[in-house]
C-alpha cells in the first residue's frame, strides 16, 4: 500500500460523514460527477413507487389536498433552505434552473426601479445564465455588461440593477466571492443575484447572512434531486412583497382555486410559482433531501477540501494543469485539469471504472460529493488516471 | 334495470375502446376526473421505477445519452402530435403549461413584426393563461385586449398581433371555433395560439389541417401522463426559423455542449425547450402515451359526444342548468351543471364514489375521458347525482 492510499484509508476511517455512502446506490465505479447528476439516494425508489401507485393511481386527484402536493413547491423549498443558509419562506421548488433565472433576473432588475438600466453577468458563466439573461436585459430594456466576477465591485454604479453571478465556476471550479461581490453590488444600490448549482450542497452559502437578494439552483447535482429534478429559487423577506415575476402563473396566485381574471400575486415564497408542479420529480427530490437529515454543511465543506487537496496532490506529478485554484477560498467542490485530448481520456477513464466529465476544448472535471465519495475513491481516480496517460505516451 | 341502464350497457358492448380500460388503474369509483387529473396508466410504474433503478441507479450520468433522455423532449413531442394533428418535428415537450404559454406568446408577437402592438386573449380563459399574456404585453410593450373567442374574427385588424385562445373552456366545456377563429386571425395578418389543455386527447384538434401558427398544452389531464407531467409547445414547421423564444435556455442551444457564450438557436422544434427537462417526469408521460398505440381520435371523439349526450340526458330531469352547449360542434369532453351549494354537493358526490369537481361559484364539473369512462359509469354518476340532490331537498 503506497504512502497515499494509507492515508487515504486512515481519513476514510476517520470521516464523521462515511456512514452517509450506505444512503446510495453505489457500485464499484468511482463515480465523480455527482456535480453534474447526482446518484441515486436509497430513500427515493420506494417513495416514488407509492406516489405513483397510491397517491395518483388510487387517491388520484384527491392527493393534490390529502397527499400535500399542492404544497410540495414551498414545503420542499423550506427543506431545501438550511443547506443554502436560507430561513423558511423564502426558497420555492419548481421549474428548471434556466426558467429560474429569467424569474429572479426580470425580478431584479423591476426591484432595483427605475433609472437603473445596466445589468451585469458572469462572463465565465454556465451559458444558459447569459443566454437568459440576454432575454431579460431584452425584454425589460437594459444593457448586458459581461464582466469577470472579481472585476464586478468595481464596475458596478449607479445606472447597474443587478448582477448575475455563478458562485462555482462550472468548469473551472473557481468559487466566486459571494459576501464580497454581494456587498459592493449593495454599496452601488444594485441588487445580487447568485446562481448556486454548483455549490448547493457542496459548501455553505450563506444566503441570508450575506444578504443575497435573489438565487437560483438546481437540485440534480450535489442534492442528487433525480435527473432534471426541479430547480428553486430564493427570493429574500423582505424584497418579497415587491417581487414582480415575469412568469405570474396561477400558482402564485393569493387564491388559486378562485379562479379570478386579475392576477393578485401571494405574499411569500409561493409568488415564485407559476403552473402546475412536476409531482413525481418533485416528490422524488423530497425523498432525497432526506439524506441531509442530520448533516452539517459546515462537515461537508471540510470533507469536500480535503478531498480535492488529495486528489491535487495525487495528480500533481501528472504534468496536468489544475484549472481549480489552490486556495481553499477560491475553491469549489471539483478539480478541473487541462488535457490534451481531454475528450478521449475521460472515454478511457470512464471504461475504467472512474467516471468524470469532459467540457470542451481540454478539460477533465472531476466532481467530489462529500456524502458519498471516499478518499480512497479519490486515490484509485488518481491512479487510474495516471495509467490511462501512460498507456497513451 | 331502467332503459336508460339497458341502453349504456348496449352502448358498452358496443363500444370500440372498451378494452383500453384495462390499461388503466381503476376500482369502484366513478372517475369523472380525468380533465383535471387523469388515471394511472399500467404501463406508467414499471417504466418509472426501471428509470429510477437501472437508468438513473446504475448508469447514471450515461443515460443522458445512452438511454434516450437527451432527446426525450423532442421524442415525446413526436408521440403526442399525432392526437393534436401535428406532423413530427413541430412539437417539444417540457416545462409548465404556464411557461409554454408565455414562449408561444412572445414568440408569436415578435413572428407578427413590428407595427402590430396588440394581443387579443380569450376573457374566460383559464386564469393562468390571461396572467401570463399581460406579463407577454408588458414584456414586448404590447396592449392587451380580453374578448369572447366568439368576438375574436371581427376584433382582429391591422394592429393584431396575436391571439391566444382556449379550444375548450375549462368550465362550462364550450368548444372554440379553432378552424373559424384561426381563419379569420390570418385573414387580419395575425397569429393563432390556442390552448389545448381540455381538448388534445378527447377530440381532433388539426393543428396542421387549420395552419395554426403555435399551441400549447399539458399532458396531465386527457393525455394521463400523471400530476403535473410536463407541457408541450407546437411551433408550426415554417415559423421555426424565426421563432424567437423568450426562454433561450440552453438546451435549446445548436451546440449545447459546446457551452459556447453566444446563443445561436438550433433548427426545428428543439428551439422551444429550455433547460434540463424533468426526466422523472417526462418519461412517465412516455410510458402513458402507450396507450394511444392503435387508437383513432375520431372514435375517441365520436364515444366522448356519445358519453356526454348520456349524462346530458340522464341528469336532465335533475333541475340543473347545463352550462355546456347541447350542440357537438360546441361541446369538448365535460359537462358542466349550474347548481346551488355545489361545493356541498360535489363533496357528497364524492363520498358516494363519483369524482367530479366544484368550480367557483356554482359549477358542478363532470369530465369524460373515453379511454376508461363506461356508459354505465355515466348512467351510476347521474343516478346519485339525483339521491344527492334528492337526499338535500
């Protein structure tokens, strides 16, 4: 056993979240894109199975009221909250994260008034923020500006609505400066809006603490929601009353079920509904948030760390480039390397047994889920990843 | 046996689709629900729980591709046209009927071109639909004008942008002129957006056959595809080049794992989704849409009048106003009855095991799916709805 691997083995037996790993179906994959899907918590199978079964074969439409569906989208967003360090009422289940952003970015900018007319994006963001967005600076008036987000604080001013920032880098795995950025945003009157799909779960937000005005997220990544679980977003207290959503669906409505032609929005959380809720997928992301239940974000962003410092350190003799950076400040849960032929190196990783992704031109992303990747994992990654570049030179 | 009991059973002997009845999950009850939720299709939980286990369990982030959940929007938009008379490659499922309607919306007034700054909305429609076209006007600068679909051909002029109209009204079940309203909307330079939600599954629709320029709808009522399974978006095939959606999420993107920061939309109906679709969700819909395999939309439609007709007469000496027109051309798939207390009265209803719904104020609402709805369930329905009545006077 090599120096690594007994270390490996001695963190493993000493990781407070290692009994976590029997929650999922797990085989003997390394499986390291659980920052891209999830795996399958054990808790959803059966809860999905009895939703189909009694809920809508037998109750059928009586489950909307004695099943809690109608519910779902406030109550699995209150469940959701702790782990973005939001308090209850304020975070809504529902729609993809893309859908989402269009609600809190069209919300931002109404919210920041009038005479604000400029609206910043990530330039590194994962694309369909600045697609959308480019929708929502259209449709409301505004100007894109992209920007680097550490280039943000100084660029923001007094015509700036909003920003729009992803808290990790999806390729690099950079992570942004969320309380910095957040709080220069405030200083120029601007509002702060965070897309979180790659830290949720992964690392504490902090979203009220900070004072973020809106967020979004998906769920299928490190909260293991089910492929195109629903997403959510965040809308904070006490910008709630003055939320004026661009997608004003009847779910929002103050009384739904009356059926009124003039829309009058509800108070709180709900009014980031919009149509009918996606029950089974919904209901399948509720089941697996139950494998938080007891956990500490706080843990799992010291497990996260020292699993990407591990495996740094086990591919750094690889004559790879970390794109992830070292600073445990500035780092996510992943580790980008840059790969000639990335695209056929993760095809022979994956055939392996080490499962990552690739993103264009010349990257390997490798995901670290604190809840169920062990260090030893992490060795055998590194590991095979050297033997698959050797069998190529 | 009374003669109106003889005759349901004669028409059920009759009947061509009485078999597909077994393709469903159904006890004592009268389901007469079936526009609000439909039952649960047997091929509906064998499906899920081998995408849950296998697809999702053990494949995991593999199934992207290698088990078809990529292009499950696309597919499943293939599988449903048929029933609402589109040829393939113009219809997308994914996303809320909310969220479609306001693609469709916007998407149908930037096609009308500038110089047309006015969106005619059907004033009965279901309240989400006239929520959303207030926030498409407000988002494109447009004015807004609430009419009767009736009102709508001699409305339309040289401003009209678009229309957006319901094919069946979802309370008293009145059926649009689609081919009529469509015609005249084109005859004014404007464009058709109809809503299928109460009629894709109990009767023709001819997209195609009547040049509808967009539609859209959901799968959870006719269609079976479970509680809030996902919309679609019908885009007819020459406006897709320059169907210009509000939602350019990224899978909607030509390249969309290139993760390029321009959007350049790909071709044909893909252009309407969005972002990652609920595959949970989706491919439930999937495996309920099985059992349109060899069924005819006309025999449905022909058994859907037949159905109707029944209750309409069984329950005409009950002192109920019908709100639903006697006429077939002006019929969907439901009857609506006027009736004081009908809160009271649909509970009592249900208690007795006859599943209709109460809308606000005084509207008892009986939907009649053919798949699975018997003549003598119609027969029993009108029979207690009579002791209900009796049993309060």
């Amino acid at each position: 056993m090599s120096e690594l691997q007994e270390r490996a083995a001695e963190l493993d037996a000493a990781d407070p979240l290692a009994g976590k790993r029997d929650a999922f179906v797990l085989d003997d994959t390394v499986y390291l894109d659980g920052n891209s899907l999830g795996a399958l918590p054990r808790s959803v199978p059966g809860r999905v199975a009895d939703v189909i079964a009694r809920e809508w074969g037998e109750l059928r439409i009586r489950s909307w009221t004695e099943s809690g569906w109608w519910t779902a989208p406030e109550r699995i967003g209150d469940r959701a909250a702790p782990l973005i360090g939001a308090a209850p009422g304020q975070v809504v289940v529902g729609d993809s994260t893309s859908v989402n952003v269009l609600k809190a970015v069209v919300g931002a900018i109404r919210l920041a008034g009038e005479g604000r007319d400029e609206l910043l994006v990530d330039e590194s963001t994962f694309p369909t923020d600045g697609y959308i967005a480019t929708s929502a600076a259209r449709l409301t008036g505004c100007t894109l500006r992209p920007l680097a987000p550490a280039d943000i604080p100084a660029a923001a001013g007094p015509r700036t609505a909003a920003a729009l920032v992803n808290h990790v880098d999806y390729r690099s795995g950079r992570l942004h400066d969320l309380p910095g950025i957040t709080a220069a945003l405030h200083a120029a009157g601007a509002l702060a809006v965070w897309d979180l799909c790659h830290s949720a779960g992964a690392l504490p937000v902090g979203l009220d603490e900070h004072g973020v005005d809106l967020a979004v997220g998906c769920t299928y990544k490190f909260l293991n929601g089910g492929p195109g679980s629903p997403a959510y977003l965040y809308v904070r207290r006490d910008h709630q009353p003055r939320f004026d959503s661009p997608l004003p669906g009847w779910n929002s409505h103050q009384d739904p079920f009356g059926m009124r032609p003039d829309y009058e929005p509800a108070d709180g959380a709900v009014r980031g509904r919009v149509g009918t809720p996606d029950i089974l997928s919904m209901l399948a992301l509720e089941a697996a948030l139950e494998v938080w239940d007891g956990v500490d974000i706080t843990t799992v962003r010291a497990k996260s760390l020292a699993l990407t410092d591990l495996f740094l350190e086990a591919t750094a003799g690889l004559g790879l480039e970390p794109l992830t950076p070292s600073a445990h400040a500035e780092r996510g849960s992943q580790v980008a390397l840059r790969c000639p032929d990335a695209g056929k190196v993760m095809g022979e990783l994956i055939s392996r047994g080490v499962v990552g992704d690739f993103r264009e031109p010349d990257v390997l992303r490798f995901g670290f889920t604190p809840l169920y990747t062990s260090f030893t994992d992490v060795c055998r990654a590194a590991r095979v990843l050297g033997e698959v570049l050797n069998d190529r030179s």
